[in-house]
C-alpha cells in the first residue's frame, strides 16, 4: 500500500502502534482513539520529514510516540497542565492548521472533489509531496518540467478563482 | 507566461518567504495599496491550507486501509485488541 516510499514504513507502523495504544489506553482512550491519534501522529512525522524540520536526533518511532502524546494529553487529559516536559520541546510541535476544518465552504470542496481533482492532485503533488516539476512532468504526462509548471500556475488560478466566486455568491445571499 | 500567472507566482513567492527583503517588504505594501491584490493573497493561502488538508485526509485514508488490513491478521488483531480488554 503506498503511503511512502520508505519500504520499513510498514515494520514501523507494526512495531509502533501496539506501544501508542497501550499509552492511549494507559490515559483512558479506546482503540479507535488510539488508531486515530497514531494515524495522526505517523502523518505528522512523515510530513516534517518530507520537509526537513524534524529538527531532533531521536528514531522514528519515539518521534511518532512523542506527537501521539502530546495528541492524546490534548484529547483525553481534562487538565492538560498535566503536560511533562517533554511534550514541551518545540520539536514535536503539531501544526497548528492540523486540526482545522478546510478553509473554504462545501461547493468549493464538491468542484475539487469533480471538476477539479486533476488539479488538486497536481497541486498536492507540488506542494504536499514536495515532488520536483521533472518528476511531476513525467508523473502527468507534461512534455517538460516549464509545462507542468505553467500547469500547476493555471491549476493555483483556477482553485483561487473558485474560492473567491464562493465568497462573492456568499455576500450576495 | 501571461501577466496573472506571473503574479499568481509572486504571490507564491512572497508567501513561501523567498523573496528578496525588500522585494518582499515592497510586495507587502502593494497588497496594503491594492485590496484585490490582497485579497487574491489570502485566497492563493486558502488554496494551499486546501491542499494541506486534502493530502492529510488522503494520508489518514491510506492508514486506515493499511490498518483494516494488518487486522485482518491474526497475531496483529490479537496483539491490538488485547491491550483493550
């Protein structure tokens, strides 16, 4: 199933989600919490890997188990003064749009679910993935790296200009 | 590329921080001069929270498949499960 490249992502997803559900239950929370907050905390990490700002020399699996803390505090602890120290390092901070809702209305979520969806997944390609314009030319079927850049320009034109139609339609009412 | 797209990458640009100091402080008091300048910087910021949060809910979609998988083994579920019992 392809969620990284990294071929031990599935050792460590084994070997690190009995360890945060025991945690999680340790707090008071069930299974699905547990699921949900080490899915969370695996995202987290992956995506400060993707973007060079893990910043801290610990593994992988103690980074995952370090946010999936401070998720689980946030989540089950009623007073979260409780907090230790650890949690505290900047390091393993969560970002802080991580848990807020998309920032647009639903017709602007239905059009890149449809109309959209090339777009997005070429926009995700760019700026979630961090993929370079080579990889996304050949990925998408652009003749060069220039093309798929003017392209993903268009798709950012596109999107924008859907979210301020939105907008505009949402003053009229 | 035609006149919008080159702003659509300056936007891009002035938003990542990779402007030049006083390109950038320059472009900031142009979006103050100009508000559809500035209101097409705040949407092109939509578009990227947007996109942050489509990728995580593909992520988090992708884990809970890799999960409903890994339970369909014995020894994994066991090994889940009996934490919670």
């Amino acid at each position: 199933m392809f969620i990284t490249d990294d071929p031990s992502f599935d050792a460590l997803y084994r070997d690190t989600l009995p360890k945060v559900a025991r945690m999680v239950r340790q707090m008071g929370g069930d299974l699905q919490t547990a699921k949900d907050l080490f899915h969370d905390a695996v995202i987290i990490y992956l995506e400060k890997k993707q973007n060079n700002t893990l910043k801290i020399a610990v593994t992988a699996q103690a980074y995952i188990m370090g946010i999936a803390k401070i998720l689980c505090i946030r989540k089950l602890k009623a007073d979260q003064r409780e907090t230790d120290l650890d949690t505290l390092n900047p390091a393993f901070a969560v970002p802080d749009d991580y848990y807020t809702p998309p920032p647009v209305r639903r017709p602007v979520l239905e059009y890149l679910k449809t109309a959209g969806s090339k777009c997005l997944q070429l926009l995700q390609a760019f700026y979630y993935d961090k993929k370079t314009m080579q990889d996304i030319a050949a990925s998408f079927h652009y003749k060069t790296p220039h093309t798929a850049a003017v392209q993903k320009y268009k798709c950012l034109e596109k999107v924008r200009e859907q979210i301020k139609q939105t907008r505009y339609e949402d003053n009229l009412v | 590329m035609r006149t919008t797209l080159c702003e659509i990458q300056a936007i891009e640009q002035y938003l990542d921080n990779t402007l030049p100091v006083t390109e950038h402080l320059l472009f900031q008091a142009r979006t103050l001069a100009a508000p559809e300048l500035a209101e097409k910087v705040n949407a092109q910021e939509k578009v990227l929270q947007l996109v942050r949060w489509f990728s995580r809910k593909k992520k988090k979609e992708k884990l809970d498949q890799l999960f409903n998988q890994l339970m369909q083994e014995e020894s994994f579920h066991h090994s889940i499960t009996t934490i919670f019992t």
